[in-house]
C-alpha cells in the first residue's frame, strides 16, 4: 500500500503564533494506520500546540489538516472526538469528585428505561473497561481519592476503551505510572495498533521511544527537525536531533559529583529520629549535611513524597523528632519551613507549585516575599532584577518575565518553581520529580545545578522515579518501600543494587 494510502492523519504547513513567541513554523506531519508514532523534542519545541491545533484546541494561522485524505477543519476538541481523535494528557482532565465510573462514562451513562442512570450497569462496565487494563480498584469511590497514577489509568481507559478512535494521541502518559503499569498500556497500545488504530506517543522517556513505536519525528524549536523509522535512528543521534548539539552534560556528572563531594560538612544540618505519620509514613531515621545530596528511591507509593511532606511540614508527624542546626523543630508548617531555610518544589508542579494566572515575575518572588513578610514589599525595580537574573541562570524560555507562568512548556514552569526558591536561598532544598515530564536536556541543566548548589554549601534532598538520575546526582542514596525506609547507600554502587533494594532482595 502506497505511505499516502497508509496516512490517516496529514497536517501541512502548520503555522501558529503567541504573543511574542512563534510557536510552530511551517510544520508537517503525517500519522499512518496501524502505528505508533512518537513526538519529541525539548520543552518549548513546539510537540503541544501541534497537538492542541490536531485536537481543535488551538487554531492553526496558516497550514492544512487532512483525515482519511479529506481535508478539515478542526474547531473543537468536541469536534475532534467526533473524527475519531482521541487524547489522554499529562496533566489528568477528569472530574475528581464524580467515582472513577462516573468519569470514564461521563456522557454516556447508561439508563434505566431512559430516565435515570442504571449506577449497577454503569460500574459494572466501568470496572470491565478497567480490567482490560488490568486495573482492579472501587469504581465507586472519588477519583481524587485515589493517586495520579490511578486517575491517569482511569483517563487512559476512557479514552481506549469508551471512544472509538480512529487516532489515539497519548501526551506524557507514563509519567505517573508504575513499571507494570506501563508495560500494561504498551500492551494496549500494540492491541490498538494491530486493529489499525493510530497512537501518537508523546513522551521524555527514549528507553519507551525505543520498546514501543514504529517512527519518531522531532520538533525544535517550533520547527521540523525530520521524521525517521525508530528501529534505524541510534540513541545518541535522536538526542543530537533533539538538542541542536551533541549532549555531554550527563556523561561527566560522575566527575561532576565527585568534585561536590569534596565541601560535604561533617556536622548534620537536619536530622530525623524515628519521624513518622500513621497512615502515611512509618517511622524512619535521616540525616543530612550540608553540601550533601540524599536522594530517595523507589516505586511510585514508596513514601518519598510521605517523606518530604514531613520534613517541610506540609504535614504534621505523630511520631519522632526533628532537629535542624541541632535545634528541635516544634513548628511543622510550610511557613515555619521557610524560615528555617527548608524549600520544597512539589511533585504536582500544576497543583502545588505554580500560580497559572500570575506572571513569571511574580511566580519568581513568591516565596522571597513570603519570607521578608507582605508588609515588606519587594520593589518592582528589585523584582525583574531578580527574575531576569534567573531567567538567565537558568535559561528560561520565555519572552518576557511578564509572560504568563501558564503559558509556559512544562519544563520552563518546572525552571520558574526552581528560580522561585534559588530567589529565596534555602539551605535545603526538598526536589520531589524535578525532572519529570521535562526533556532530556533540561534534565541535564537541573542535576548539575543541584550538585553546584551542593558545592555552595547548600543541601538537597532528590527524588526521582528514574534511578540513572538518582545514582548520577546524588551523594548517599535512601531506598523506601511500603512507605517504610529499607536501607541507605553510599559511596560506589550500581542500579542493580537499589531494584534489590526496592524488590526487597537486599537488607
């Protein structure tokens, strides 16, 4: 069959532009039956609004869209799931407080005699949706009660098993999700893929580029950089495509750690004794230095986060103590947190880092302001100063430091919630998944500024789902499971040590 035949999704020419930043340029991009077609690139390259112009959430200013070699055009994402174009995104879309049959049913509840809502009829199938994803869980409680891996699973069925897709485009859906939770949905995916369904995979992770499409194609910088068979394109060249440059940065962080290691102090900075929350976190033991990094690994629902929620006082402990500088620690808030010099960049950037309507400006100051108090305002002369100082730093795209946070790529926003507290000079600076959802180079840029900041005299505590950037970033290395702390390592060790750990084949 003639690749034009084969195509069901042809966009041409694709041209859109924001205040102040030209999004995509004159892009193509074709998705044929039957496969899986990943889209990278670095954050800002353009991958979302190419997809929100597929899915009628954004209008292209110049370009075609053709489905089934009809050209369309697509004027709401409504419109979309009427074509066939389904979408699961990053960020789940759901309705935490309808049940989790509710939201994967939502419109089209089935009905007792066409009245009211059959409830038995609509969990019962909400729960046999669910099994083909080898999810079993009470489809009649809040969604919101359950974690985001669950609500992504739950956004994942409804649109894989409830629509009837033609195309199914997947933006960052693993993120959240568990390795067999991942090996599951790559099992749907080629399910879909041998019924002729067309997925778009959107993702940060090439190990998952590599096990599961077919092609890839690569944005820069709003522009098409090409498209390439998968099986044919070598690792290091798809990063080079990615990058507009060789990547060196993640392979001299060996050394890079080393050198930090060296302004590690021998007094403790803060210190946890037995610390623990019924119901949250059992209690554990930890002590960090200054100038050190401690990174925390394991499973999603491990206690990491249980973890860092304590140590910043977003929660209180009902068991154990904590000191700082060898002083007890009596006041458990964020605020208390703050003043003590603690930071937290929170694991759910969208919910509980940063504020979507306020600029990149304001986000930057936030937690500065907070601390001098609101009555001690910072100037405005003094607040772009500040911000346009880490914009550098940190080489945050955006046009200007007026720019809506909201606007921003994932990564950038993830790079302001970091100037926010770099801004205020913490000593300990909690990162829970600094990295996640954010493209390979801006995760090099993050780990060597953690050890830099290590080598200041700062303290760090990284969590990471990703156990390469856990080992290359980190001085002494926490395993949980079972929200219970198993064993700590230093000095020389290997991935393979840490799975044991997590599997709980080491002590």
């Amino acid at each position: 069959m003639p690749e034009s035949d084969r195509n069901i999704v042809v966009m041409k020419g694709i041209d859109k532009s924001f205040p102040g930043v030209h999004a995509l340029q004159n892009v193509d991009f074709s998705l044929a039956k039957g496969e899986i077609h990943a889209l990278v690139g670095e954050n800002g390259a353009g991958k979302s609004t190419l997809i929100k112009i597929l899915t009628g959430v954004d209008r292209a200013d110049r370009g075609t869209i053709e489905l089934d070699g009809r050209v369309v055009v697509v004027r709401s994402p409504l419109q979309a799931q009427e074509l066939g174009i389904s979408t699961v995104y990053q960020e789940v879309n759901l309705c935490p407080n309808l049940t989790v049959a509710e939201n994967i049913l939502i419109g089209r509840q089935p009905s007792r005699f066409g009245v009211s809502v059959d409830w038995k009829k609509l969990n019962t199938q909400a729960r046999e949706y669910l099994k083909q994803l080898e999810v079993q869980i009470d489809v009649t409680r809040p969604l919101g009660s359950y974690s985001v891996a669950i609500q992504q699973m739950a956004a994942i069925a409804r649109a894989l098993v409830v629509s009837n897709a033609k195309v199914l485009i997947l933006d960052e859906p693993t993120s959240s999700l568990t390795a067999h939770e991942t090996a599951q949905l790559f099992k749907v995916m080629r399910k879909l893929k041998s019924e002729g369904i067309a997925v778009v995979f959107i993702t940060h992770f090439l190990d998952q580029v590599y096990e599961v499409s077919d092609r890839v194609t690569v944005l820069r910088n709003g522009a098409l950089v090409g498209t390439y068979p998968t099986a044919s394109l070598a690792r290091l060249e798809l990063i080079r495509l990615m990058l507009g440059r060789s990547i060196t940065a993640l392979d001299d962080m060996s050394a890079h750690k080393i050198e930090s290691s060296q302004h590690i102090k021998t007094d403790a900075l803060l210190k946890a004794d037995e610390l623990g929350l019924s119901n949250s976190i059992d209690p554990f033991t930890l002590t960090l230095h200054a100038g050190e990094v401690v990174g925390l690994a394991g499973l999603l629902g491990s206690g990491r986060t249980e973890v860092a929620n304590l140590l910043f006082g977003v929660d209180k402990p009902d068991a154990g103590s904590l000191t700082m500088d060898g002083k007890p620690v009596t006041d458990f808030t964020p605020a208390g947190s703050i003043h003590r010099g603690i930071a937290l960049c929170p694991e759910d950037r969208k919910v509980e880092g940063i504020v979507a309507d306020l600029s990149v400006r304001e986000n930057i100051i936030l937690a500065m302001q907070a601390g001098l108090g609101w009555f001690r305002r910072i100037g405005t002369k003094e607040q772009y100063e500040i911000a346009d100082k880490y914009i550098k730093l940190l080489n945050i795209s955006t046009p200007t430091a007026d720019q809506q946070i909201k606007n921003l790529s994932g990564g950038n926003q993830q790079k302001v919630i970091l100037a926010r507290w770099l801004a205020a000079n913490p000593r300990l600076l909690i990162l829970d998944e600094p990295t996640r959802g954010i493209d390979v180079g801006t995760k090099a840029d993050i780990q060597k500024l953690v050890l830099s900041l290590a080598e200041e005299g700062k303290s760090c505590i990284f969590i990471s789902s990703e156990l390469d950037e856990v080992l290359r970033t980190s001085h002494r290395i926490v395993v949980m499971r079972d929200r219970s702390k198993v064993t700590e390592f230093s000095g020389q060790v290997d991935e393979q040590d840490i799975m044991q750990a997590i599997a709980g084949s080491a002590s």
